[in-house]
C-alpha cells in the first residue's frame, strides 16, 4: 500500500485491500442499535453479530501475521436489558482464529455526561434490588493473528518507532485501565453524531502495536479519527465508512483537499462504492425523537 485510502462501502466486504497487506486494525464498531447513536439500525441481535463475523473474516484476511486488531467496544442497553456485545465479539474473534490476547478497559471520568443516570433509582428507593449503577468504561479486545516475528523489523524502523518510556510510565500504558476522557458532547463538535472516540485511545494503539510506515485500517471509520492519527504519527491509513453523509466530516478531520499552498492537504485517494448508504439524518431524527419522548 502506497497511498492513504478511504471507501464509503460495506466493510463486509474490503475488496480494495489484497490479503496479508494490513499491519494494524484500530476500530469501533457501531454500538449494536444504541438508542442515542443507532436506534434500530439493525434488525435483530443476530443481525448486527452476523456482520460482525464477516467483518472479523475480512480482518482476518487483510492482517499480516503475526498482526493486532484492536477494538473499542461495550455492551449495549436497550429498554433495560443488556446486550453482552464485548463477550459475543470476543467469541466471534475466536472461532475466526484470532488469538484473545487483552481486554484494555477504557474508564471515562466520572462527569462525563452522555451516560444516562441510572443510579438515581436507588436514591429515589434506597432498598435493596434497586441498584442501577452508572456505566462510565468500555472494552478494548486486543486480539492477534498468529505469533509476531520480532526479527522481522529492520533495526532502523524498530528505532524510529521506539516508545516514549517518559510517556509511558507517566500517562501509565502499562496498566490494563487507561483513564482517557472521551470527545466532549460540545455543540459544534465535528463528531456530532457519530459516537467518535478520542485521538488518545488510537495514538496509544497505534504507538504499541505498529511500526513506522505501516498500514493501519479502520473498518469503521466514522470521523476518521484512527486515519488522522496514523498519518500524524507516520502510517499509512484506510478506512471503511458505510455512511456517505459523513464525507465531509472526514474531509475537515483528515484536512483532505485544504489549501496546499500551506502544504497541509492529506494524499487520500477515495472511492465511493455502489453498496455506500445515507444513514445519518435519519439515524439524527430517530434520536431526537427518543430524546423528546423521555422528556415528555
Ligand atoms: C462507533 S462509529 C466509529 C467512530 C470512529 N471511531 C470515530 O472516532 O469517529 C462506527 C461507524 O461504523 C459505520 N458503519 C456501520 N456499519 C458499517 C459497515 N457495515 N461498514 C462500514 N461502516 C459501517 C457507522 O456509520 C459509524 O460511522
């Protein structure tokens, strides 16, 4: 891969991708039917797990050996029962002959404010069996594809992509929780819409589980926060987004087609493929809609 590459097109298919030429996955996946992200977007549990699995084929065929998938992911709650998504996926992974490596938990601070207040029921009702607790973590499954060969590397890119031990052990890497605060529901935010998680949670990624000049790829890129900072730290990157609407958010985000007088404009080559969608006005609409109905 020479180019930085984006299709709008069902990752379900990464045909653009030749086998065995990926060197990292860092993803998220659409939170299965969250009701104030993608209410009903998927028929069924069965559905959304079925995608997941021939997502997790194409990873499997497009990942060098010896490669890491990394993916942030939760279980979701609809109507007061949860989906056990981290668990399903893991499985998934699996049977598709990932080896489970790690599961990272991402604890988000304690205001954070998207989460839905569920704790509040036992204050109304200090009795036992009312107890809701508050969800402030997601999971972050690392899963690999055979054995890595370290010797592999040449020693001039093993250099050049030497870890900031400083950074390491102050921002402490080390411990399988990592306190990150998320994308800030602010009201102009670029990533209005589209539950993008922060650049830290890539960066990390991205520093620990790939070399220099690699190939990272997101199969869900939402905004595009993986691809932005893999050419900030010297990857080449693609990505998969279902959602054409969601172009020019990834545009702003990548700095595709800015001024390249100032020599700032990103080299991405994009393809829009015929299975591409328009979700999200409609998903936008669903979401206000729940909103006004909890309100009222
Ligand atoms: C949780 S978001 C990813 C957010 C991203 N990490 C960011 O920081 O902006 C998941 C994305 O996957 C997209 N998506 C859902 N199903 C897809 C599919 N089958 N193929 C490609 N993209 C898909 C959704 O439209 C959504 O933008």
């Amino acid at each position: 891969m020479d180019k930085n590459l984006i299709v709008f097109g069902n990752a379900q298919s990464m045909k653009e991708i030749g086998d065995e030429s990926v060197h990292l996955v860092v993803t998220s996946p659409p939170y299965f039917n969250a009701p104030f992200d993608y209410p009903d977007m998927f028929e069924s549990y069965e559905e959304f797990l079925g995608i997941m699995r021939n997502v997790s084929r194409e990873i499997m065929r497009v990942l060098k050996w010896g490669r890491v998938a990394a993916l942030v992911v939760d279980d979701t709650l609809i109507k007061g029962k949860k989906y056990p998504v981290v668990a399903d996926i893991t499985k998934i992974f699996v049977e598709e002959g990932f080896r489970y490596r790690e599961r990272i938990v991402w604890v988000k601070p304690e205001g954070y404010i998207r989460i839905s207040r569920r704790s509040g029921v036992l204050l109304q009702n200090p009795y036992p069996m009312y107890y809701y607790p508050d969800n402030l973590q997601e999971s972050i499954l690392i899963f690999q594809k055979g054995e890595f060969d370290y010797k592999s590397i040449p020693e001039d890119i093993r250099e050049a992509s030497r870890i900031d031990l400083e950074e390491y052990q102050k921002n402490k890497w080390y411990l399988n929780v990592w306190y990150i605060t998320n994308v800030l529901p602010t009201h102009n935010r670029l990533e209005r819409g589209i539950a993008a998680f922060p650049e830290e949670i890539p960066y990390r990624l991205i520093k620990l589980f790939s070399y220099k000049g690699e190939t990272v790829l997101d199969p869900f890129m939402g905004s595009g926060t993986t691809l932005k900072v893999a050419v900030e730290l010297g990857r080449k990157a693609i990505g998969y987004e279902i959602d054409l609407e969601l172009l020019d958010v990834i545009r702003k985000k990548l700095n595709i087609g800015q001024n390249s007088l100032l020599g700032n404009s990103n080299e991405f080559e994009i393809i829009v493929r015929e299975d591409a969608k328009r979700l999200r006005s409609k998903l936008q609409e669903k979401v206000k809609q729940i909103k006004r109905v909890k309100k009222g």
